[in-house]
C-alpha cells in the first residue's frame, strides 16, 4: 500500500500545477541537487525519499543481494557478481542439466566454466536444479474475498499448490538430508519452509523452520530467506507480534529483503514499535526500531536521529534519515518553479479576481500573514520588494526577499507538518554540525555543508567542503558540484566578467546532456510530451534568470527560460525591446553568446518579428502612424506556424487543410470585415456568418476586402483623417475606427489580431484579470502566465462618441451607442474581474456569495451602463434598436425593465 493516498480534490491541486498534464510525478517537481544515494550501504536505497511510489526506486540496481553475494562466495569467487547473478537468476534449468550430463552448455558463462565446473560444485548445481524447477510455482494460493468485487487476471496463475505435496516434501527432505555443504542443506530447509508456508501449511512451515533451519545454527544469507518464510506462516497462525519481531531480524540482517520486510511487519500502530522496543536486546537492534519509528513518521526525524546518535554516531541508519530530511527541505527551498506573486495570485488565469474590492479596507488574509511570517524567519526580514536594478549595491542584492534559494512554503505536503518545528533547518544543521564531528564519514560534512548553503552561509558551506579529503567517486562529484552552488548562488550580481567564470569552469554544467525522459510511447499513448526531470543545469539556469531579472536584465533572465518564440503566447513590449537590444548587442560574452543567445531561436526575420509586435502594441493604443511605421519593418514577417487542421464540430471529425496560403498568419489575410459589426456572437462560426459589413463601407474604396496589417494601418489613418473633419462621412469614418477598436479587444470577433495569435479561439490571453507582467522572481514557464496588457475600451468609446456627434440619422446613432455600450461592458468585466472573490471555505460563503451578486448587479447599473441607457431613452422604436434585441438577450433584457 502507498505511504500516502491522494484524495481526488488533493490530485486536481496537484494536476493544476503540472502545466495541465495528464501524467505527473512528483519526484520530478525538485532539482534533487543533494544527492541522496551518496549513502554507502545501498541496502537502505529503497528508504530514501520518494513521493512518486511507496519506496525510493533503484533504477541503477544498486541495491546489493545478498543472495547473489552467497553464491559467488560459494563458488569460490570464480565467478564476478554479474555472471553469478545470471547464473542463479537467469540460466535455463535445461542449461544445467546439460553440463550435469557432460554435454557442453550453449549458455556463454557456463561454456566458459567448462565440464570441471559442475564436479567441483555439483551439490550447489544440483539445487539449482531443483530450486529452478520449483520457482514458477513459489507463490501463495490466493484466495478470493467473498465480498470481492474486483475482477483478477492473471497470465500465468501457478502456485505451490499445483505441485504434488507429498512428493515434493519427500524430495526435499531427501535432498535435505543427502547435502553434505551446510550451506546448501540449509538452503533446502528454506525451501521446506517455503514450500509449506506458500501452500498455506502455517504449522508444518513453522515446525520445518524448527527442524531443518534452527538446528544447523547457521545465521548465513539463507537462513534470513527462511526466518522470512517462517515470519509469514506465523502471520497465517495469527501470531502477529512474533512474526513482526522475525521480520524485523530480517531487515536487520538481510540487504536484498529490507523492503519486503518492513512491507510484511505491518508495523502501523505505536503498540507494534513499542513491542519491538522493549524485545531490542542490543544496540543494533534499538538502533534500529529508532530508524523504523523516524522513517515512519517522517513529520520530524530528528528525535529518533538523536537516539540512534546516542547509540552510534557512526550508524548508516542516521544518514539515511538525514539524507530524507535534507531532501524534503530541498523541495520546499529550491523547487523547480516559484508560483508568482504568491500574496496577489495576479498569475491565476483559473480565478483572476484575485485583488481587493474596491473601496473595501485592504487586510492581509491568514495565507498572506503566513506569508510574511515566513519570509521574515527565512528571507530578508522584510516583505518590501527590492527595487529591480542594475546598480544597487551587493547587500541590497544579497537581503533582496525575492532572491533564491529562499524558504517557499508549500501549499500542500505529503506529510502532515503540524509537528515540525518551525526552526526544522536550523535543528537540522546543529544536528549535522555535531554528527560530523564524531563520525568518521566525511557524509555529514557534506551534509552540514549542504544545509548551510540553504541556510544562505555560503562561506561557512564553502569552508567545510574545503576540508573535506575523500576519495569516494560519489562524494567527490557531490562536493564539486556544492563547491559550483556555492560560488554561483553567493556572487552578489552577475557581471560579465563573473560570466565568463561560468563558462569557462562550470562549462559542463550548461552544456545539454541527455536527460532521464518518460520513453516517448507511453507520452504519446496518454497524450503529452515526454516530460524530462530537472537537473543541476536547469538549477543553474533558474538562479541566474533570478538573478538577471533582479537586476533588471529582463532579456537575459527571459531567455534563461525560454525561447524567443515563446513571446509570441504573451507579448510584452517592453520585454520585447530588452530582447531586440540583446540579439542587436555586437560585443556579447561568451557565456551570453554561447549559453544565453542560443534560445534566440528561429522566428524568420527576427527584426521584422520584433516589429510586429511593436506595430500591435500601437494600434491597440490608437497609435495609427506609429504602427504603419513598425508595419513598414514588418513585412518580411515569416509568419506565425499555423495548424495542419482543425476539429469541425458538426461532424466531429479533425480535417486538415489543403490550403493555408489564405490563413491569416499573424501578418497577412485580414478580412475588410474586420472593420463591420458582429450580427451574432460566435467566435467558432465563419466571419462572413458572425460579422456584417458597414453598410457604408464602400463609400472608403480604401478598405480592402484581404489586407495585411500595413495596410490596414493605412486604411486607419486614412480613415482618422477623414474623421477629423465634420459631418456624416467624418462620423461614419470614426465608426468604422471604432469597430476596428471594439472587434480586435478581447470581446471582438478578431480579438487575436493584435495579439500575435492565429485565430480567436479561447486562452489565456483573453482573460479579462489580466494585467502588466506577473512576474515576480524570473520568466520562467513564460508561456504558460497570463499578462496580455488589459483592453482601453475608452479609445473605441472616444471614436464612437466622435461618431456619434456627427451622426444625423437615428438608426446610425442606434448602432454606435450600442457598440458604445458593448465597450463599455467590456469596462465592467475589466472591473469585475479585479474584484476578490469569497473563498469556498468562508462558513458565510453563500450569504456573502449572493451579496457580492447584489452589489455587482448594483455596480454595473450605476456606472457601466450609460450608452445603453441613452440608447433605451432615446432611440429605443428604431427600426435598429428592434433588430439589436433580436439578436442581443440581454439588449432585450434591458430595454424591457
């Protein structure tokens, strides 16, 4: 059974926050900097820290077995560990047979021992013989629950019980009695042991273990299989307490069965340690019950490292523990993305109203006050943000609260945390800091060093690290790579001279390695990209984009992250001229040119891109000329990569294009209706079916049916210079300028023009809580936080009311005040969305729910509907104004209050 269960609210959370991922691992949500298998007895591997599986997986193999070890020791080291293993594990039982016959083998390790090799050890041959012929049935019956409701498929469903009972115990115990080699006689009571306790014979099980096992008092490798044979027939007769205690000699002696083991103790209540506690009749034993209750109850360690301390200093037990702990506080300091503006939660595309109600007294909520109280234990001790600069000094940059490794409460855990002290860090090093001074392995060094550089005493991790004289492969690799952390995270700014540093000694640091992927046929039978785990580099690149924004290198802390590409999900003008002056820069670094600019990737012509996105940012400012201008550069624009199709809901059916050259690609193919009004509001449904064209329109011959965007610009300017002047044809030109305006916002048909989009289907850029850049540490998953600059619905208000002052005829007046009160709907919901909503778990949440409803309704009535109200009061028997409400139900709604 897994050590935690994931209620389904619990796993949306966590689905939530893997980029809307199908599959999700845990384990791959930390850098894993502190390696924790640096531990030298790697029979503990399984009981490192893993969230992802009830043990810590041994993907490398690691964990010795001692079973194996036996063996080889048997045949007098003649064979390595590998050929041994493939000899016990893997040779076919008619393999053996052949060279007990005299035959050579076709099998290239037996061949290699040759015919000598079975009459030297032909009692340990010939019970592997009979040991391979049983094993495909040495497994338990299993017996079906009466309330089962399961349905259990099974290939291959042998078990003990299909071999012949009598005869296999009279072979056994023939055998049995026939070994000379102690070891291989006991290895037959094993089976013995086995054989009864898996056909469900609790009792001869026992009572084999106690005349074929017990009497030859050896306490070798297969001695500790059998006790785990003879635990679990006593766990069949109900004899719990006993068996418990044999399991935990087990995992005492054994390397290979620590994990069954404590899987088979059942240890999950206190009653069942305190029974082990008082059966501990040494040191080891104490020692070990202490390393059980720590693991079991992982919320605080510490208490039981101290007692096994006490016992032994030296105890491979006490890293273990210490190498988990370490790691849980690596997941809370350096995770592998820090949600943005925890306080504000501007990044919550999912619940945009996320800041104070207007006019309502601005208080910290409990999460906030946490907030700060944490940061205060942890960061600067102040919650002010430091001002983003490239000239401040090294301690402003160094107390900056913002800058990581800082202590990052998670918002939720796998442990209960209630009993952890909130000073878990700092009990953690002093524990560290004596640990290392009486054991005589150089890990808790290393250890004490690592807790240092999260506790930000860099020169303290530095100094210890320098002392330490090993040479174990796995620690030095870990203390090159903490002495690389520590130089990096404690430069107070990074300079160009401190990047050339990088590159030339951490060089292998940064340059792309093959990573540890998911294999790509199980992503693309679940439908996601193969998802690869962080590393040091990714590490690295995360401080230095902290540290570049920081100091207000935004181009640099951005392509850290991303590519140049992924502006285009959310682009942001000024980030994009910080990123033009980047690529434009002649003398870059090597560590810029060769690290940094290598994520400029391929957007065609990059000025033109850069010149694209400025021509957008002016004309959703109403800034015509400045955008004609920018277009100008623009059209050697490659173009957005458009899609190979699209689902047609009508027959359900994804149908590719045969001809794209007619698609709007972000530059060219904008339809002249983009200047109309909307007939109806579908955004899935072809323009010519949702939108209609001015019925004035050809009076601009101008205005092209397809046009790119410098053209379109044109088309503007020369339409604001004619809604300069007075009269009808001036407001007939400042309507269409307008339309323009309210059909390329976020409530238009053609709100992805201006957007750096493809087409106006639903996302994140259309939001009405957007707002400025949420970022608040470094750009990091840039394409996935919405921050498109919100909508000014008053610079189309401001053309319609132009419109509108010099328009004679009341069925053109009709029109603009309803696109005047359309845009200034669109003003409400840019309201609305600013507004705190009421938390799911306030105890008064429908009351207060139902009032803000109120208060809205209130809102919207008083101060956002002024155009419509004009439109009902004066123009309300139009021939217009009846065709509007028609088509508009609320329209309909409000004239008929």
């Amino acid at each position: 059974m897994k050590k935690f269960i994931l209620s389904f609210a619990f796993a949306s959370l966590i689905f939530s926050h893997s980029n809307a991922c199908a599959w999700y691992d845990p384990d791959y949500d930390y850098f894993n900097l502190f390696t924790q298998n640096i531990i030298r007895d790697k029979s503990y591997t399984p009981f490192l820290l893993t969230y992802s599986a009830q043990f810590y997986d041994d993907e490398n193999g690691s964990v010795p077995n001692d079973n194996i070890e036996s063996w080889q020791k048997y045949f007098g080291n003649r064979l390595s560990y590998r050929d041994t293993e493939h000899l016990v594990n893997h040779v076919a039982l008619q393999e053996l047979n052949t060279i007990k016959s005299g035959k050579p083998s076709s099998d290239s390790v037996l061949s290699k021992l040759g015919s000598s090799f079975y009459v030297k050890y032909k009692e340990g041959i010939d019970y592997l013989i009979e040991a391979k012929y049983l094993e495909p049935y040495m497994r338990i019956s299993f017996v079906e629950s009466p309330d089962s409701f399961y349905y259990r498929s099974e290939t291959d469903n042998k078990n003990a019980t299909h071999l012949d009972y009598n005869k296999t115990i009279a072979v056994l115990t023939s055998l049995y009695n026939a070994a000379k080699n102690p070891e291989i006689k006991l290895r037959y009571g094993y089976q013995l042991v086995r054989f009864n306790h898996y056909t469900r014979n609790f009792q001869e099980s026992v009572s084999a273990f106690q005349k074929y096992v017990s009497p030859l008092k050896l306490k070798s490798v297969p001695y500790y299989l059998a006790l785990d044979q003879f635990a679990g027939a006593q766990r069949g007769l109900g004899k719990n307490e006993e068996a418990n205690w044999n399991f935990f000699q087990v995992f005492i002696n054994s390397k290979s069965l620590k994990r069954d083991a404590f899987v088979s103790m059942k240890l999950s209540d206190t009653a069942s340690f305190n029974n082990i506690l008082k059966r501990a009749g040494n040191d080891k034993e104490k020692s070990m019950a202490y390393f059980l209750l720590g693991y079991q109850d992982f919320n605080n360690p510490l208490p039981m490292m101290e007692k096994i301390y006490d016992i032994d200093p030296n105890s491979e037990m006490l890293k273990v523990l210490a190498a988990r702990a370490i790691n849980e506080l690596e997941r809370n300091y350096l995770p592998v993305y820090y949600y943005q503006n925890p306080e504000t939660n501007k990044n919550n595309a999912d619940d945009p109203k996320t800041s104070e109600t207007v006019n309502s007294k601005k208080e910290a909520s409990l999460w906030q006050r946490i907030i700060r109280w944490f940061k205060n234990l942890f960061g600067s001790g102040s919650d002010e943000k430091t001002q983003r600069s490239n000239d401040l000094s090294d301690k402003q940059y160094l107390d900056d609260p913002d800058r990581i490794p800082f202590y990052n409460k998670p918002e939720y855990s796998y442990y209960d945390e209630k009993d952890k002290p909130d000073n878990y860090l700092a009990d953690l090093e002093k524990f560290t800091d004596k640990t290392k001074d009486q054991s005589n392995d150089e890990f808790w060094k290393i250890a004490d060093a690592y807790l240092k550089f999260l506790n930000k005493d860099y020169e303290g991790s530095k100094d210890i690290l320098e002392d330490i004289k090993t040479t174990d492969k796995s620690y030095l690799s870990q203390i090159r790579r903490m002495k690389m952390l520590n130089d990096i995270v404690s430069q107070p700014k990074i300079t160009s001279e401190f990047e050339e540093h990088l590159y030339k000694d951490y060089r292998e640091f940064f340059e792309e390695k093959p990573k540890k992927t998911e294999t790509d046929s199980t992503a693309e039978n679940y439908g996601y990209e193969a998802y690869t785990a962080p590393s040091t580099k990714d590490f690295l690149k995360d401080v230095l984009a902290n540290r570049y924004y920081l100091q207000g290198d935004d181009a640099k802390s951005f392509l850290m992250n991303n590519q140049l590409t992924d502006l285009r999900y959310n682009p942001n003008l000024d980030l994009a001229k910080k990123l033009q002056a980047f690529f434009n820069k002649k003398d870059k670094s090597t560590f810029e040119s060769q690290i940094i600019a290598k994520n400029i990737n391929n957007v065609g012509n990059t000025d033109a891109f850069f010149s694209l996105i400025y021509g957008d940012f002016a004309m959703r400012n109403a800034d015509f000329a400045n955008a004609k201008k920018y277009y100008g550069k623009a059209t050697e624009f490659s173009g957005i990569p458009l899609p190979e199709g699209h689902y047609d809901y009508e027959s359900g059916n994804y149908i590719k294009y045969q001809d794209t050259s007619g698609m709007y690609n972000g530059f060219r193919n904008i339809s002249g209706l983009i200047f109309g009004h909307n007939v109806w509001e579908s955004y899935q449904s072809p323009d010519n079916i949702s939108m209609k064209a001015e019925n004035f329109v050809n009076e601009f011959p101008f205005i092209k049916q397809n046009m790119n965007k410098l053209e379109l610009a044109d088309a503007v300017l020369k339409l604001q210079k004619t809604g300069n002047a007075k009269g009808d044809i001036a407001a007939k030109a400042n309507q269409l300028i307008g339309n323009l305006l309210y059909n390329t916002s976020v409530l238009g048909y053609y709100r992805e023009v201006f957007v750096m989009d493809i087409d106006n289907s639903n996302g994140g850029k259309y939001y009405f809580g957007s707002d400025a850049s949420p970022f608040r540490y470094y750009y990091k998953n840039y394409s996935s936080n919405v921050f498109i600059k919100p909508d000014n619905f008053d610079l189309a208000i401001q053309y319609y009311n132009k419109a509108l002052l010099n328009a004679a005829d009341n069925e053109q007046k009709t029109r603009i005040l309803f696109q005047m009160g359309s845009a200034e709907q669109g003003k409400y919901y840019q309201w609305e969305a600013r507004q705190k909503s009421i938390p799911y778990d306030d105890k008064n949440w429908e009351q207060k729910s139902k009032q803000q409803e109120v208060d809205f309704a209130k809102m919207k009535n008083e101060n956002y509907r002024t155009y419509f109200t004009q439109l009902k009061q004066k123009f309300g028997n139009t021939q217009t104004a009846k065709t509007l409400t028609g088509s508009c139900s609320y329209l309909d709604y409000f004239m008929k209050r």
